[in-house]
C-alpha cells in the first residue's frame, strides 16, 4: 500500500522553489566564475503513489508550471502512464525547473539577499578596478569586508593607498595620519580592516609599533598600600619584590580598589585576558605558583542569586549559550558555567561581582588560603573578588 501523500499547498511550493534560488545566490554570493542556467530538479512520485494522488499530484505541478511561466523559467517534463481501471492516460509532470541567468535569480530571490549579492559584486569590481586586482582576489577582500558598511569599505579602500605608499613601523596604529577614522579604527593585528588593507597592498602584515602588554597591580602591604597602582609594561626582571607570599588577580577595578591592607601580598588587575596573557611574559617571577579561584561554584552562586541580574550592560535580556570548552576549570566551577550558559534551574545568568561584601571574599582568603589578612568590618564597601 502507498504510504499517504503530505498535502503541500501552493503557497508552499512557491515558498520551497523561492528559498532554493535564494539558497543558492547565498551560497555562490562570492563566487567569480558561476555559470548559468541553473537547473533544479523536481522529485517524481512513484507509479502507486502518482495513482492514488492524482488529482493532488497534477494540481502542485500546475503550481509550479505556473511559477515557471511567472519566472521566465524553462521547463522539461516526463509522461507518465496512469491507470484507472481499464482505462491508461498519459500524463506529463514537470521534472525540472531552469533559471535561466543571474537577473532572473535576482528578481526571485528576497529583497535582503539580491542587494547583498550586487553590493559584494559591485564591491569586488570596484576593488579589481581601483588596485588592479583578478576579480578572485578582489571578492577575496569584499569578503572579508562583508560585514563592514560601505563608509567603513571606502575607508579601507583610503587606507590602503595611504599604506601603499607610506612606512608605518615607525608609528602605532593610532598614529596613523588618515582622516576620516578613529584612532582605534585599524584594530588589532588581526583586525578584519587590517586584513583587507593587507589584500589590497599585498603586504604580509602591516608592520606597526604596536601598543605594549600591559598590568596593573597594587603592593597590598601597609606601607605601599595608598601608593598609586604599579603599571607594568616591560618584564620586571630587575629589582622585583622578594618577599611576595600571596597574589590575588581581581577582575572587576571596584574589588581591586577595596581590597584591605595584607602583608607580603599583591594584587593585579584581571582586565579580561590581560593578567592571563600577559602574567607570564611581565612578571616571569609569579608564574608557576598554584592558583585557585574563590566565589566560582554552584554553593557561592545559590548564595547571592539574590543579587542576580536578567540583563546586560546595555539593559538588554541576557541570553543563554552553548558551552565552550573550558580546561582550567574545576569540575564544580564547570558545573556552575554549564548552568549559567543554559539556564537551567536557575533565575539568573549574572551575578554582578560588585554586589557581594568584600568581607566573605577575605573571610575566604583568611580561613581557607590562610592569609594573613584583617577581616574588615560592615563599613568597607560591598565588593567581591573573583
């Protein structure tokens, strides 16, 4: 017995054939050499199922006659032979479907996807126009530009013949006399920009002064405690402390300030991956010690879930995400990621670090690491470190 046929409307066979077509000019939006036309072919049913859904059958293949004819599209048909009884008819069915060239696609396709497809190419022949460039190399650039708007396009465009002609490695990025952008509009060496103006130039990389690593941190005993924060921008391999027993990195600058006075201590301020990245590099006498974290697990979350937030910086709701891998957690701090990347069981994503007393997390520091630290009073300003 044939398997029951899905009913699919004409608005679905229309939709099905637009989205194909608009599918595809995604999909080739960079290519260089596509060739047209561009055939797609249409699934016949089999003898029993053309039988018992006949009348069903020929009416989705006058719809797609009918968006054929609409189109300007060819095309091509198979005759099948239907039986009813006694009685045999031949019965021809659409088997393919041919757009003919890239006009026609565009005028099927969506309003969002044919004006993206004619900026990348009217990009890429400005590129190849104004630099010389094979039409490969610049949709190569347009590509990697794709998400920048045109001001930012021209921009690159000025940028790249101020760089073909000018030295830069005696400047930083933000030195750069070119009017127009900001200082920080090239970005970091990876940048997207950078990328394109290194296309475009047929340079490596442009060999700039970049901006030094840098740390901040803080001498936490008594006699250095109000002194202003130590910036480190080179390796202190010379006259570094001796007598450091204890190192805090803090991500969040009002923690890093609250801090109280601890001997033969210091604190450094985590700024993202800074500490991280630059730890190793900038104080090569602190790296290689043990270190754990302190407020990173499920406990310290149901504890202060009271001070949890639903939404960002800019007071737009949190979403949640897939979970990454994270190695240098432990198995309870990765436990308490997964649920704050899925929500799951809990009311908030965020905690923000600023709304827990200072005082549990040097509590923590003096019970459990044993520093020698004075617990400070309800006065010190609510803060936490991480």
């Amino acid at each position: 017995m044939a398997a029951a046929r899905n009913t699919t409307s004409e608005t679905d066979i229309r939709r099905k054939l637009d989205e194909y077509v608009d599918a595809h000019l995604t999909r080739h939006m960079y290519d260089t050499d596509e060739s047209w036309p561009l055939r797609k072919t249409i699934r016949l049913p089999k003898q029993a199922e053309l039988e018992q859904h006949y009348n069903q059958i020929r009416a989705q293949n006058e719809t797609i006659r009918d968006w054929a004819r609409q189109h300007h599209c060819e095309t091509s048909e198979k005759t099948k032979i239907v039986s009813s009884g006694l009685i045999q008819q031949k019965s021809p069915l659409i088997d393919s479907v041919t757009i003919p060239d890239l006009d026609t696609a565009l005028r099927i396709a969506t309003k969002q996807t044919r004006e993206r497809y004619l900026r990348e190419h009217d990009r890429m022949s400005a590129l190849a126009k104004e630099f010389g460039l094979e039409p490969a190399n610049a949709m190569n650039v347009a590509k990697t530009l794709k998400d920048h708007d045109d001001t930012d396009f021209h921009l690159v465009i000025q940028a790249a013949h101020y760089f073909a002609n000018h030295d830069c490695h005696t400047m930083t990025p933000r030195m750069a006399p070119i009017p127009g952008f900001s200082a920080k509009w090239l970005g970091t060496p990876n940048s997207q920009r950078r990328k394109a103006i290194c296309q475009l130039t047929g340079q490596d990389n442009l060999t700039f002064q970049e901006r030094p690593n840098e740390l901040r941190l803080r001498l936490m005993d008594a006699e250095h405690h109000d002194q202003p924060d130590l910036i480190v921008t080179q390796p202190w391999v010379r006259n570094q402390p001796t007598d450091i027993e204890h190192a805090i990195i803090i991500e969040n600058k009002d923690t890093y300030q609250a801090m109280p006075t601890v001997e033969h201590a210091i604190c450094i301020l985590g700024n993202g991956y800074a500490a991280t990245s630059h730890i190793t590099t900038l104080l090569p006498w602190l790296t290689g010690i043990p270190c754990t974290s302190i407020l990173m697990d499920t406990t310290a979350y149901r504890t202060y879930e009271q001070y949890g937030t639903q939404l960002d910086a800019k007071n737009k709701p949190l979403t949640t995400q897939t979970p990454q891998p994270t190695p240098g957690l432990t198995t309870e701090e990765r436990k308490l990621y997964e649920t704050l990347c899925t929500g799951t069981d809990i009311q908030y994503l965020r905690i923000e670090q600023e709304r827990i007393p200072i005082r549990d997390a040097t509590t923590i520091l003096h019970d459990q690491h044993h520093w020698p630290i004075d617990i400070p009073g309800n006065d010190i300003p609510n803060n936490n470190t991480k």
